[in-house]
C-alpha cells in the first residue's frame, strides 16, 4: 500500500508539470499615474515547490528577480526596478507617458537549489483617467525607495498629504529615490537613508499652507539656513518617518500651459532686384609674434641660460691642487697628490719598525709546540719531495 501511495503522488507530479501551462501575468495603468507592481517571493516559491506543502516542508528560500523587457537586455525608459536583498520582494514601479503596451519579462532564481523559472508581465497603459494639473513634490528624508512602494505605506503617505491639501481627491504621480537625483549614497549605518521624492497631483487648488512654499519669506530663510518655519496645519505626519523637508519641497502649477516662444521669420531667400549683396564683415586680422614669443622664444632663452650656468660651475669651478700654470687648480692632481702622500708615509713608517716579526710569520711554524725547523732545499735532487715533507712534519719525530 505505502508503494502504491508513493507511485500515485510520483504519477501526480508528473502529470501536473504536463499539464501545467505559464499563465501571463497582466496589469493596467493610465498614463500620467505611478505604476508599483511588487514581485512577492512567497508567489514564486510555490512555482518551485508546489507539492511540499501538503507534506509539511515549507521553504523560505532567497531569490534573485531580473526583469528586462521581451526580446531587449533592459526595461522601458519609464519603469525601473529594485530590489534590496535576496530575501526581500521585488519591486517594478514608474510613471508611464505614452499609450501602449509593455511585455516584461521576469526571471526568478531560487538561491538554495538554483532552480530558474520564468513569467511574464503584460502592462496595458491606458490613456489619463484624470487631470491633474496642480502639482507638488515633497522630499521625505527618513525612507528608502523600497520601503515607500508597498501599498500600505503609500496609503500612509496619502493620508498625511490629503490633510495637508485639504482635499481627498489626490493620487500619486511619481515615486523616485534621491540617489537618481544625483544624491549620495548613505552609510550602513542605523539612521542613515537615502531619500525618497514624492510627487502628487490633484485637480483641486493648493491649500493655503501649500501656497506659503511659494513666498518670498519660505525662500529666504530656506537659504538662511536650510530650515523653513512652517505652520502647525501643514506639519501633518502620522508617522515620523514620513516627515518631509519643506525646503525642498515644491508646487507645480499645470493649469496654466507655457506659451511657446514664436518661431524665426523666414525671408524668401531671393535677393531685390538692383539690390547688392553685403557679405558680414570677417574678423579683424590677429597677430600672433606676442603668443609665438611667450610660448616659444621666452623658454628657450631660459633654458640655453641654464645649461651655460651649469656648465661655468661645472668646469670653470674647481678647486684642488694647481695645474703647470700655478693658478688653475685641478681636482684630480689634488686626489693623486694625497694618495701619493699618504703611501709614501705608511711605507717610512713600517721601515723604521725595530721588533722582530712574530713567530707565526716564519716559514715552517709550529702553532701547538712552538718549534721552528730548518730550511730544507725541497727542490734538492738527493731528498725525494715526499721524503722531505715526511722529515718537515714536526709531529711525527721522536722527543
């Protein structure tokens, strides 16, 4: 029975991995509105172990999502994609600004076993579901671009805007971290963030502690001191960490479209009849003998200077005993003259010794018993050479 359980529960795995058919994950987004979609790893961990649950292994295994868009290395100029560690969801999130449709492709390595497996993101980009043309962009300090795109957290973020705006008719038109700002990156360190820009829209006016961003007396104590006195009304965070830094917070005013600047009047081209063509006048004739001299003659000038300062010291500024003419001295002559010297008086020296030279240093000593041997004429015909060393060696003799 326990092989006939094991058999079906093999059969059923295989016949499920047969059957199963990738299913396309689709998306919608108006144009003009913040798109987040999160890539959770609990998700993609029962694709890679759909069977170990009713057997009671369940795994929290770190995965690595790589989002490009199909048939390209890299994804869409408007979506960007993050994600912090192994161990955390992926996030896809942008602000789209053309009608179209986006194929992403996801692929998701499990880190223990390796295992890839693939899906695909359909994004459908609708045309604008609302105006927005009133506008503001708040910095918050205290948050991290990951930690803001969870739906939660923006609903936070929403609230505390929707009470600084005095209205509920607000959504978010772009998240972006400061370090695409051209910010710095933060140390490891607890307390230390990036940054996060948040920009809202609505299609009602700014509220009146919105409208103090746009004042002279904002702007100046913003440059005094980098600090801005804002009024208790606007200093609306239900959390601390979603505090924003007035000074570089700003409006955005929509309402009123930039009227371009006309365009150049063009002539027709065809010069008047009896009319007479007047080419602009060239540029007055420069003379470069100043640059030519100031860039070339003066270093080289400087420069044969040198090199006859360096050789009058050299060879006109010697110094040592003098040569044949008396008067010109020679420092060579001068160091042969004092070895010459110095040689001549250690040889007066050593003459003029009277002890007689040491032991040691006569012919045939004997270090351990002191005794000296005559001279032998070794190169004698009468005493063989081996005979004669034999003879010389005083150890061997009898006492």
């Amino acid at each position: 029975m326990a092989d006939w359980t094991g058999w079906r529960f093999i059969l059923t795995v295989c016949v499920t991995s047969v059957l199963v058919v990738e299913a396309d994950i689709k998306a919608h987004t108006p144009v003009g509105q913040l798109f987040v979609f999160e890539l959770q790893r609990e998700t993609f961990q029962n694709e890679f172990e759909p069977f170990l649950k009713h057997y009671g292994r369940v795994y929290n295994d770190p995965m690595l999502f790589k989002c490009n868009m199909q048939s390209f290395p890299d994804l869409p100029g408007w979506l960007r994609f993050t994600q912090r560690h192994h161990y955390d969801n992926g996030f896809l999130y942008g602000t789209p600004l053309a009608q179209g449709k986006s194929m992403i492709e996801i692929t998701v390595t499990n880190k223990r076993s390796y295992d890839t497996f693939r899906d695909r993101l359909i994004i459908t980009i609708d045309p604008p579901a609302k105006r927005m043309p009133y506008q503001a962009e708040f910095f918050i300090p205290l948050r991290e671009i990951e930690k803001v795109l969870p739906s939660t957290v923006q609903e936070e973020i929403r609230q505390d805007m929707m009470r600084m705006w005095k209205t509920d008719r607000l959504d978010f038109v772009n998240i972006t971290s400061a370090l695409d700002r051209g910010g710095r990156v933060p140390l490891p360190l607890a307390g230390h963030y990036e940054g996060v820009y948040v920009k809202v829209g609505s299609d009602q006016y700014f509220s009146e502690c919105l409208l103090r961003l746009q004042t002279a007396e904002h702007r100046r104590q913003c440059e005094a001191g980098g600090r801005a006195k804002i009024p208790g009304d606007c200093k609306v965070c239900s959390y601390p960490g979603n505090c924003v830094t007035w000074c570089k917070s700003t409006l955005i005013d929509l309402s009123r479209p930039v009227i371009p600047p006309p365009a150049p009047t063009m002539g027709p081209g065809i010069l008047d009849a009896g009319g007479v063509y007047e080419p602009p006048e060239s540029p007055p004739p420069r003379d470069f003998l100043p640059d030519y001299i100031v860039t070339v003659i003066v270093p080289l000038a400087l420069a044969i200077i040198l090199c006859l300062l360096l050789a009058y010291i050299m060879c006109c500024r010697r110094e040592g005993v003098y040569r044949r003419d008396g008067k010109t001295p020679d420092i060579q002559l001068y160091h042969h003259h004092t070895i010459h010297g110095n040689t001549s008086e250690l040889r007066s020296m050593a003459g003029c010794r009277g002890v007689p030279p040491p032991l040691s240093t006569l012919s045939m000593f004997n270090a351990r018993t002191g005794e000296t041997a005559p001279p032998f004429q070794t190169d004698s015909p009468s005493i063989p050479l081996i005979l004669a060393q034999q003879e010389i060696n005083t150890d061997t003799l009898p006492r």
